[in-house]
C-alpha cells in the first residue's frame, strides 16, 4: 500500500509538450521488454539454468509474463478513462468480439499447425517440437480445451502443446473480470477497486500456499499443477488491476516534474522479490507481491513523461528498435519457445558445454527466432489487426 500511496501523491502540474501519436510507444517498448525477458529466461533454461539466484537478471525473466498483464490492464482500460472521462462499462458482445479477433487467430494458427504435426508424424511433434501425445484421441482431446481456452484448468494440458499457451488462457479469464472490475472502478473509485483486488488476490495466494505446505510442497506438487493452482485468475488479478491503475494515473496527466526515484525503488522491490523467491519459491505470495509493487513502480515510473529523455529506463521503452520488437512480441511470444525446441535438436544442442549453449541461445537461436517471428508477424498476425486507428494519446 506504501507504493500505491506514494504514487497518488501527485502535483497538477502540465506535462512536457509531446507530439500526439496514434500509439503510446512506451506501451509497446515495454511490451518488447516483457517478451524479451521471457525469451531470454527460456534461452537460459534451455542452456542449463546456470546461476540460479537472486543476483543473476535471467532468473527474473518469467517475470515478464508478470509485465505482460499489467499491460493487458493498462490497454483495456485507457480507451475508457483517456482524456478524463468517467470510465464507462464496456458491451460484453462488443469487447469479447474486439479481444477474440485480436488474439485468436495467430493462437489458432500456432495450435492448428502443432496439431498437425503431431496427428502426422508423432515421431517429428517429440523430437522438434517436445510434444507427446499416448494417441490421436488424447491429442484431440487437448485441443479441444485449447480451442477453448481451458487448458490453465488441467495440468495435465497446461503446457501439452507450448508452454507459453498457458498465460494466454490466462489473459481471457482476465479479461472476463475486465466488466466487474470497470464497474467497480466507477462505483467505489480505483483506489477501492485495487484494495479489494488486494485483498482477494493476497487471501486466495496466501491460503493457497499455506495448504501446499510452501517450498516443500510446491516442489513435491510439480510445475504444471502449481502454474495451475498458484496462477489461478484470482492470483493474478491484482497485477492485472495495478495496470488499470496506471492508465488512470496517465490519463489524469498529474505528474510530478522532479519525481522520485521510482526507477531505483522498482529495482529494489524486485530484488526483494527474487531474494525471498530463491529461499522460498517462485509461487511464494509474498515474493509474488514484492515483484507485481516492483513492476508496477517501474510502469509509473517510465509512464511519467518528464521521465521519457531524463532517465534511462525512460529512454529505454522508447527506443526505436525496442518499440519496433514490442508490435511484435505477441507473434514471438507464441512461436519462439517451439522454434528454440526446434534449433536445438537439430544442432544437438544437449551435447554441447553449458557456455557454449548459452552463445548458442543468444547469438545464433535468438536472432533467427526474431527474424522468423517477424514473418509470423507480419503474415499471420498483422492481417487480423483492427483496422480502426487506437486512440490518440500523449
């Protein structure tokens, strides 16, 4: 509650002139940051999980799924609070057309293609792709409860496909809490709306943990049950809401002209974060929380536009080839964790030393994944995009 209180403290004082843009580029520089960070974070898995502690940055790349739902909150909501309207409810038909049109169709194509593989040569879906079905009964099955966006319900299907299907399902019980979360917003006020959240996401985590039993029992409980239980849509709703939050404080336009040091306050938080994760888990609340107060901080922090030439983060999301990477990261996070399966089995990536695997992942594998994301992108993405210009915003 102390970052929350200290970031409403804001003076009325008129931001730096800036040109209007059809985007908000620091939105998709942080994007790229989020999904740059999950790449990275996989590369380093891949190469051997070397240095597994709190001082190595890789070791908080699974933090940018984290950013990536902080960001969900802020888009969805800045069309309803942009240039100091009162928030309004969003039509359900209306907004589930809108995200399905945005989301889906490169996720079916990733799915459909996997399938494919997989009912045609089984032998190719294992060895390339670390998919293994018992049979084609079991697989269709699988992608039934992925066409539907089930699969974060079972883990036994939370990761059968690709890994990073499981934040995606994620994402879409998010967004249908989106409605409830508006309406409370405009009925009780934001900071009510992020007290409950607080409270509903703190409980269910803390409850949660105390029945496993803490590292002990996550550990003994296994990834994919834990992903399922511990990131649950109640678990993750905070950092969710913290990201409404932050499209109120920018549509508001209160900055302060010499803030505080919220970029080293970020940092902190997040190392406090990554400290309690090594001695206790990864699915600890309280670590948990640590980072989304962390995350949060520094989304302010860049957000503020007396930030955007002054500090280094601030230049860092507005950064040319970051912001270009982050239109993008929707189309790399879907199909990059498939395509490193893939460069590593056909270099026999296992045989190598572990440093010769880490220059493997970063110099040779994360280029060509990039480069084949952006014709993803640009084929199979792109097409489905809407039409209709974004909101003007400074």
């Amino acid at each position: 509650m102390t970052t929350l209180e200290q970031t409403s403290v804001l003076i009325e004082t008129p931001p730096p002139a800036e040109p209007v843009r059809e985007r908000v580029e620091y939105i998709d520089g942080l994007r790229g940051l989020a999904c740059l960070a999950v790449i990275l974070f996989h590369g380093w898995i891949e190469a051997g999980y070397a240095f597994p502690y709190w001082w190595n940055p890789l070791s908080y790349g699974y933090l940018g799924v984290d950013l990536f739902l902080m960001l969900s909150g802020f888009c969805l909501f800045w069309p309803l609070v942009l240039r100091g309207k009162e928030p309004r409810i969003p039509s359900l038909k209306e907004f589930a057309l809108r995200r399905a049109r945005r989301i889906l169709p490169p996720y079916y194509i990733t799915l459909i293609a996997l399938t494919a593989i997989c009912l045609l040569s089984p032998a190719i879906a294992q060895r390339f792709f670390r998919v293994t079905f018992p049979d084609s009964a079991t697989t269709l099955t699988s992608v039934a409860i992925h066409l539907t966006m089930l699969h974060n319900f079972f883990p036994q299907h939370i990761s059968a496909f690709n890994p990073p299907y499981w934040s995606l399902a994620l994402e879409v019980d998010l967004y249908l809490l989106f409605p409830l979360a508006v309406y409370l917003a405009r009925r009780f006020g934001m900071r009510a709306l992020i007290a409950f959240a607080f409270c509903v996401t703190v409980t269910y985590r803390v409850l949660i943990d105390h029945y496993i039993g803490g590292k002990a029992g996550w550990i003994a409980y296994g990834t994919s049950p834990s992903y399922v239980l511990a990131y649950a849509v109640i678990g993750k709703w905070l950092t969710f809401v913290l990201g409404m939050y932050v499209a109120h404080l920018v549509a508001k336009r209160q900055w302060k002209e010499k803030p505080l040091p919220y970029g080293a306050l970020a940092i902190g938080l997040l190392l406090l974060g990554g400290i309690r994760a090594e001695k206790a888990s990864q699915f600890d609340p309280w670590s948990d929380l640590l980072c989304a107060a962390g995350i949060f901080v520094f989304v302010v922090h860049v957000a503020n536009p007396y930030n955007a030439s002054q500090t280094t983060f601030g230049k860092l999301v507005r950064w040319p080839p970051l912001v270009w990477f982050g239109v993008m990261s929707f189309s790399v996070y879907l199909i990059h964790l498939p395509l490193l399966f893939a460069l590593e089995s056909l270099v026999g990536f296992q045989h190598f030393r572990v440093s010769v695997r880490l220059l493997l992942s970063f110099l040779v594998f994360l280029p060509c994944i990039i480069g084949l994301s952006y014709l993803y992108y640009r084929y199979c993405e792109r097409p489905f995009m809407h039409k209709r210009p974004p909101a003007r915003a400074q």
